[in-house]
C-alpha cells in the first residue's frame, strides 16, 4: 500500500486538475451561449436560401447552372469535413470522423475518388495521417467563424466541381440539437437536388434581372457558401456545448477519486497508527 506522503501528493495532484476542468467547464458555458445565439442567427437566412434554391431546381428557367445538373457518371466526390480545431470535446470529432472514414470506405469499395476539404485542425490532422488527398483547408477558425475566411478553401472545391476534377459534394458535420444533445450529419450539397432540399410550395417562376446567368451564377455560390458558414456555426455550438458536459463529467470523476483517495489516506494512517501503538505497548510490556 502506498504511503501516506505518496497519496497526500495524489489528492493534490488530483485536485489542481479538478480546479482546471471546473474553470474550463465555466468558460465553455460563456462561450456556449454565445455559440448558440450566433448558430441560430444564421439558421433563417441559411433556410430561406435553401428555399430559393429548392424553388430554383423545380422551375424550368432558361439558364440550368452546372451545380444543378446530376452527372451521369462519379468518379470522384469531394468532402468538406467540419471539425473543432481544439479537443477535449467529448465524442464529438471523433464521431464526425469516423462517419466520414465509413462513407470514404464505401466511395472507394465502388471506385470512386475522395477529395477532402478539411475545416479545422483535428479533420486535417487525421486526413493527413490517414494519407487523404486534401484539396484545401482552413484552421483556426477562432470562436467567432467569419466568412471570408472559409470563402477561399469553399472556392477551391468548387473550382474543382465546376473543371470536372469532383463529381459531388458533400459536407459532414455536427448538428447541434440541445445542450445534452449533438448528432454527425452527412449531407450533399451538389449537385443541387430538388428531392433533397424537399418539394417546392406552389408554382415559382423567376424574371431575372440584368440575366439569369449572372444572377443564377451569384445566387447558389452563395447558397454553398451560406451552408458551411451554417455548419461551421452548429459545429462551434456543438463543441461548446459538448466541451461544457466533458469538463463536468471530469469535475465530478475527480471528486470521486478524491474521495477515494481520502479513503485509502485515512486507512493507511490508521494503520500505521495501530502498529505504531502496538509497538509502543510491546516494548513497555518487554520492559
């Protein structure tokens, strides 16, 4: 059993860790809140755009744009991976990673390529050691994302797409559903289908104005950008959220091993003091 010194330097060693995950657990509180209000900021704009384009891939206008038309064959797929560019998040990015690593098995097991976009250190990390062949990539978001910074790497994909290089895009990510609550989400962003966005309410028809082209053009790189923007969004509500649960739970778990090391400490003392008594009542009977 160990001494008494040994487990007194234990609990305080387990202590300072405690006082470090209750402070980090407060942090990612503060910074939960404001995660989430700027998450559900975004959400409108990012669902009337959605709309638009829903409308748009039912309509017949006189100009189809390239994201609009399903290929015929796909030969390669591009995947923008959304992850935190810190840990100690709990599940979260290994579960969006693990998702992707499952879907890049089955696009290869059918001969297709995979093209990784990586947001965030930890998705560039693993794609870099999983040997991924990565068009681009952004790090160091910060806790406010902002969109000229995801423009240029969103670009590069989509440069990609329109020269024929990628045949679809998809985006994986962390949706954010409460505080208790985040799910990894895989979803295609192109070509633009209209079964995916969901039927368009009533008949829509469009007067373009100075052309369809340019407008038509303008509109669904926006649209593209707007959804990683979104995402970026719920991932960073997620990472706090799930941050703020992870640093409780090992708040709480070194409460229990500070408990029991008190335990351990007060019978190892105990006992020394019950032979230090013995032997002490052994001599005086010796003499």
């Amino acid at each position: 059993m160990a001494g008494g010194k040994e487990i007194r330097t234990k609990i305080k060693s387990v202590q300072n860790t405690q006082k470090i995950t209750r402070a980090m657990e407060m942090v990612a509180a503060s910074k939960m809140r404001k995660a989430q209000d700027r998450m559900r900021a975004a959400r409108p704009y990012a669902e009337k755009i959605r709309n638009v384009a829903a409308h748009m891939s039912h309509a017949n206008p006189e100009y189809k744009h390239p994201f609009l038309v399903k290929r015929d064959s796909v030969r390669r797929i591009g995947v923008i991976v959304v992850t935190s560019d810190k840990g100690l998040c709990g599940g979260l990015n290994t579960n969006v990673l693990r998702m992707v690593l499952g879907r890049m098995k089955e696009w290869e097991g059918a001969n297709h390529g995979v093209e990784i976009c990586a947001v965030g250190t930890k998705a560039l990390g693993f794609m870099q050691r999983m040997g991924a062949s990565v068009l681009s990539h952004v790090t160091h978001l910060g806790d406010t994302p902002h969109m000229e910074k995801l423009i240029g790497p969103v670009k590069v994909v989509l440069d990609a797409y329109n020269e024929g290089r990628i045949d679809a895009l998809y985006i994986c990510y962390t949706r954010f559903i409460n505080t208790m609550k985040q799910e990894p989400v895989l979803e295609q962003l192109l070509p633009i289908s209209g079964e995916a966005l969901g039927s368009a309410t009533g008949h829509w028809d469009y007067i373009y104005e100075p052309d369809a082209k340019e407008v038509v053009d303008e509109l669904l790189v926006r649209y593209i950008e707007t959804l990683v923007y979104q995402a970026v969004a719920e991932n960073i509500a997620s990472e706090q959220s799930s941050r703020m649960v992870a640093m409780k739970a090992a708040s709480d778990n070194a409460g229990n091993v500070i408990d029991e090391l008190k335990l351990i400490y007060n019978k190892t003392r105990q006992a020394a003091i019950t032979k230090e008594l013995s032997e002490i009542v052994a001599g005086a009977a010796a003499v």
